[in-house]
C-alpha cells in the first residue's frame, strides 16, 4: 500500500536526481568559470586527452594534432592545431541546426596510428539538436578522410583517445586571445586527476 506522501516523495526524489543530472557541470573550463552569454552561436571547445594521464606520465609524450600544421616544435604545432580545429568546427557547424540552443555535447574519438578518427561517441548530452549537429560534423570528418597528425609516445605514433567538449552560448571570459567566436584549449595534467 503506498499513501500519497510516500508517492509524492518518490517523485520530488526523482525530480531532484533528474535535476541534479542536468545540471552536471561535465567537464571542467581549463581557462576559467564559464559566462552565459546571448545564444548567437558563441562556441567554447575544450580539447584533451582522457588518457592523456597515462600519456604524460610516459613523457616525451605528443598527443594527436589536427592537420594543416607542419611546424617542427610540437608547442607551435599544438597552437595552430587548435585553431585549426576552430576553423573546421566553425566553418562546418550548422548555425540553423543550433540557433538559440545552449548546452554542452561531450565527445570522444580515437585518431589511430594513420591519423584517421575512429569511435566517435558522444560523452555528454544536454540538447539533442547539439549533438545530432556535432555527431554530423565529426562524420563529415570522416567521410572526407581528414587525417590528424598522430599521437607520440617517445618519438612513436600511437593511437591516442581524445575528448572534447563544445559549450554552445557559453563562453570561457579568459579566452579571447585565440579566436572571437570560439576558443580551443589543450587542458593542463591537473584536469586528468
């Protein structure tokens, strides 16, 4: 026999467990604490290695870069990488697909030894129309064969598991110095835990 309290408690229990859930901050900003800002397609991308705890602790380690970038220091390499992957994103985003959307959409992928994305999966759901358009993006880096420039462990390539996390209408305040609509940022070793 259940009494009103009784099912009235079980739902506020499952309200606020839903709640908490949605509001999960997922992955921490590596520049700073993320502002609202109005929904014109502002996108904030944080860029890092899962598994990049174990790949630091095997120093020299060089995580995967996107293409377009021949420089021979790995620190310049990363840098324009970054802004690479920017233009990409950017360039290929839907903005109709989005508009007035805000959310995060976490992904992963693996980039294999070849430089080819592999096992694009999606990490972290808030709108189901963000991640539709970022599952599409990735997919057309697929179908185009876009390789990356592989991951290194002591001077060999290795495949490398990489995440993202795209944060549409929000945007990192410390993070103009890249790009004015989106800013990529390789996370440091303290975010891996």
């Amino acid at each position: 026999m259940t009494t009103p309290y009784l099912r009235f408690g079980l739902f506020l229990a499952l309200l606020l467990c839903l709640l908490a859930w949605a509001f999960d901050p997922g992955f921490r900003c590596g520049m700073s604490a993320l502002e609202n800002l109005p929904p014109e397609g502002d996108l904030h991308v944080d860029a890092y290695g899962p598994s990049a705890a174990n790949y630091l602790n095997q120093l020299p380690a060089e995580l995967p870069t996107f293409p377009g970038v021949e420089s021979a220091e790995y620190a310049e390499r990363a840098i324009r990488s970054q802004k690479n992957l920017a233009h990409y994103l950017r360039t290929n985003i839907n903005e109709q697909a989005i508009a007035g959307k805000r959310g995060r959409v976490g992904i992963t992928f693996t980039v294999d030894q070849g430089g080819e994305v592999r096992e694009v999966s999606p990490t972290r759901l808030t709108d189901p129309a963000l991640t539709v358009e970022v599952m599409r993006v990735f997919g057309l880096m697929q179908g185009k064969r876009l390789r990356w420039n592989p991951g290194k462990i002591d001077g060999k390539t290795r495949a490398m598991e990489l995440k993202l996390q795209l944060s549409f209408g929000l945007r990192c305040s410390d993070c103009e110095g890249l790009d004015q609509e989106m800013a990529i940022n390789q996370m440091d070793a303290d975010h891996f835990g």
